[in-house]
C-alpha cells in the first residue's frame, strides 16, 4: 500500500512539472508577441509619417509652380509696365527739350510769352521728375519679381530634377528584382510599380502551407533571389505587407485570427529576408493587415486565392527632397 501510495506521488510530481513547462513556454511566446505588436505599431506610425511626408512633398512642389507661374505672369506684366513708362518718359523728355528750345528762343522775344514759356517749363519738369521716380520704383519692382523668380525656378527645377532621378531609379529597381525572379514568374509572383513604389507580391501558394508561417522551400529560395538584389540598393526602404482572406481563423495557439497570421507571416519573410543577405534591418518593417486590404472583395475561391499574398514593397528614401525643403 505505502509502495502504490510513493508511486503515485512521484507520477504526480513529474506530471505537474511537465504541466509547467508549456505554460511557461506560452508566456514567454506571448509576452515575445506583446513586444512585436509594440514595435509594429512604431514602424507602422514611421510608414505613415513618411508617405505624409511625400504627399506633403509633391503638394509643395505643385505649389512651388503655381508660383512659379503667377511670378512670370507679374514679371510678363511687369515688364510690360515699365516699357511702357519708358516710352512716356522718353515722350516727356522730347516734349522737355522742346519746351527749353522754345524757351530759350521766347528769351529774346517780348516778356509776357517768356513767363508763360517758363511757366509751362516748370511744369514738364515737375512732371518729368514724378515719371523719373515712377520708372525708377517700378524698375526696382521688375529686379525684384526678377530676382524671386530665378530663385523660384532653380527651386522647382531642382526639386523635378531629383523626383525624375528617383523615379528612373524606381524603374531601373524594378527591372534588377524582375530580373532577379525571372525563374519564379508562373510561380506566383508579380513586380509591378505603383505610387512611385515598386511592388513585388507572392501568392500564398508559393510560401505557406495553408494557415501556416513557415515558409516553403521554393519560397525561401525565391526571397534569396530578391534579397541578393536589394543588397546593393541602400537607399531603398523595404516593407514586408502580410495580407489573408475573408475566412476566419479561430486558432487556439499562436496564430489566433488572421490579423495574427498576417503579421507573422510578414514577420518571417523580413528574417528569411535577413538571414543571408547585408541588409540593414533598420531598412525593413514588417506589417499586417489581415483581410482588410483585398486585391478582388469578391466571395469566391479564386479571389480569395488571390488575396491571400504577400507584398514586398520598396520604396526610395526622400533625404535629399528634406534637404532642399529644408534649406530653402
């Protein structure tokens, strides 16, 4: 009796230690996803600032040539004035010099002609220094509406200049990560440009098993490929955008819903990402939005296949646009 009765402690015992061990497991897991959900809301915030701070960007620079346009139209104007002014000066002067020819001529004439001779000489030559004034302060106006439009169209050149290389580099990118997949284009992947953003989108079925976060053999050789290829684009940023079907998950472990499974999935692409390749993980985030960003809403089987992906999206750096902005 007492033989059964140490038995059964001793099973008790080592049953409630192995009882422990998963419970342990499953708070370190979940405190591990409390810190991921945490840095994904920073990086998701630092997304959003930067395609504000691109909007705000083309918004200045549309700004910029209204401008632009407004100040040739008032120099045009400008201009216009002032040659105009010119002439009546040039007109004043001529009838000035004919006056004082007159006048001089009326001095040895009688009296009476000499004083209204004067007289009206007195006047051409208040009139002539009011005009001289005149064309001297709209002479410095058309400088300065010269002066501010220069400034203006080095400003927006410099601006488009840098906004064509960045999108010749966007079109070169985009030819380097074709080229680089070339041998996985029927396989379910898609490089296409978009808002200035080369896209590359992977169908779950290269990837994941269904439901699943492990990454599949041919998909890992494929973000290889895409890897080697963003090593020596630095100034490229990189976002790794899980998205799944309309179909609720109801998991009871680590993956609970699809908003989990997205991010996670998103999670493991950027250190399949990081594994081999010299990438500066401070150029990559990882971001889910689970079944609220649909290629095709419809509630079919094939639209729900081509909605369940993940986009690889790269995006050029705007350091220099700040720069400009900045110092202007």
């Amino acid at each position: 009796m007492k033989k059964s009765i140490i038995v059964a402690v001793i099973a008790g015992v080592i049953m409630s230690f192995y009882s422990c061990v998963p419970a342990n497991k499953l708070t370190e897991e979940q405190n591990k996803r409390k810190a991921c959900e945490t840095e994904l809301a920073a990086m998701k915030a630092a997304h959003d600032s930067c395609e504000t701070a691109r909007t705000e960007l083309q918004a200045r620079l549309n700004l910029l040539r209204k401008q632009t346009t407004e100040l040739q139209q008032d120099s045009a104007i400008c201009g216009v004035k002032y040659r105009d002014m010119s002439d009546d000066y040039s007109n004043l002067k001529s009838s000035h010099e004919e006056l004082l020819a007159k006048y001089n001529q009326a001095m040895s004439g009688n009296e009476a002609s000499s004083k209204k001779m004067s007289g009206q000489l007195q006047q051409t030559e208040s009139e002539l220094l009011e005009k001289e004034d005149q064309l001297n302060s709209e002479k410095m106006h058309l400088d300065s509406l010269n002066i501010k439009l220069r400034d203006r169209e080095a400003k927006v050149n410099e601006l488009e200049n840098i906004l064509k290389s960045k999108d010749a580099a966007v079109d070169a990118l985009k030819k380097r990560i074709s080229d680089a997949l070339l041998g996985f284009a029927n396989k379910g992947i898609s490089v296409y440009e978009k808002n200035g953003k080369v896209y590359v989108s992977m169908e779950e079925a290269l990837l994941f098993p269904s439901g699943s976060t492990l990454v599949q053999p041919e998909g890992i050789e494929a973000l290889n490929k895409l890897a080697q290829a963003l090593e020596s684009n630095e100034d490229i940023n990189v976002m790794v955008e899980g998205h799944t079907d309309d179909v609720p998950m109801h998991g009871n472990g680590e993956i609970k819903d699809n908003w989990d499974l997205s991010v996670m999935r998103a999670t493991a692409i950027v250190k399949i990402l990081l594994q081999d390749a010299k990438i500066d993980p401070k150029r990559l985030m990882a971001s889910g939005v689970s079944e609220y960003d649909p290629i095709n809403p419809a509630k079919t089987k094939e639209a729900r296949q081509k909605n369940r992906r993940t986009d690889i999206i790269l995006s050029p750096k705007l350091d220099e646009l700040f720069k400009i902005l900045n110092t202007r």
